[in-house]
C-alpha cells in the first residue's frame, strides 16, 4: 500500500511537471505568435493600413498575456481581454511585474474594446474601419504593445 502511495505520488509529481513544462512551452508559442502580429502591426503602420494595426495590436497582446498566465500555471479562458484575471492573481507573478498588472489590464481592456470595429467598423453609424481609426490610434495602440511585449519576455525570460 505505501509503495502505490509512494508510486502514485511519483505520478502526480510527474504530470504536474509535465503540465508546467506544457504551460511554458505554450506560454512560448503564444509569444511566438504575438511576435508574428506585431511584425505586422508595424508593416501596416508604414503602409497606412491604421485598423489593421489596432486588431494585429490586440492580438499580440491578447496572446502576451495569456502566455504570461500560463507561465505562471493559468489556463486562461477562451476571453479575448484576461486584464481581471491578471488583477486576481497577481500574487503568482514577481514583484515588479505586479506593479505593472493595472497598466496591462487597462490596455487589455482598451484594446479589446477596438477589437471588432477595427475589423468590422460600426455597423450602427456605417463607418468603416478606416473611417474609425488613424495613424494616432494606430500609433497608441502600437506603444500599448510594445509594453506588453517587453514585459512579458522579461517575465517569460527571467522569471
């Protein structure tokens, strides 16, 4: 009986290291791709294309801090803005990424909010996505990423 214990102990151990190491692999991938959306973020922007660049800007951070989540051992829910989910668990995280938490999750919250006209305009008014949004939009969205961005790759990198 206390070898089985012992055995299944050894297993639990296992999966939970397996699941962790599944966490950071997945963490990884997703900043992979945000990577990905911000190096098209930032060819829209040259070229114009400014609502583009508010919905690659969402994306890519949508994906940072779902991965900063699940580097931490969070699976995030199938959401397109997790900022109050940062704020209920911020203790998982360092203390320098936990002063920061607020200012993710309101971009978070800002960019997701852009989410849908960027791609579809405003139905109710009839304004396209080009009408909605300029280089000045695109230009904020691109300076919330690129926050973002650092932040996580110094947690995924150092933590």
């Amino acid at each position: 009986m206390v070898l089985e214990e012992e055995g299944l102990q050894i297993r639990r151990s296992n999966q939970l290291r397996v699941r962790l190491t599944n966490n950071n692999d997945i963490a990884k991938s997703y900043v992979t791709q945000a990577e990905e959306r911000i190096k098209h973020s930032k060819e829209a922007l040259s070229e114009g294309s400014y609502p583009y660049v508010v919905r690659q800007c969402q994306e890519a951070v949508e994906l940072l801090l779902k991965a900063s989540l699940r580097y931490v051992g969070i699976e995030p829910p199938k959401l397109h803005d997790v900022g109050y989910l940062l704020k209920k668990e911020k203790d998982r995280f360092p203390q320098w990424f936990q002063e920061r938490i607020d200012e993710l999750a309101y971009y978070s919250k800002v960019l997701r909010r852009e989410r849908e006209p960027a791609m579809y305009g405003d139905e109710e008014t009839g304004a396209t996505p080009e009408e909605l949004y300029s280089k000045f939009d695109a230009e904020n969205a691109s300076k919330m990423c690129a926050i973002v961005y650092e932040l996580v790759k110094k947690l995924i990198k150092t933590d």
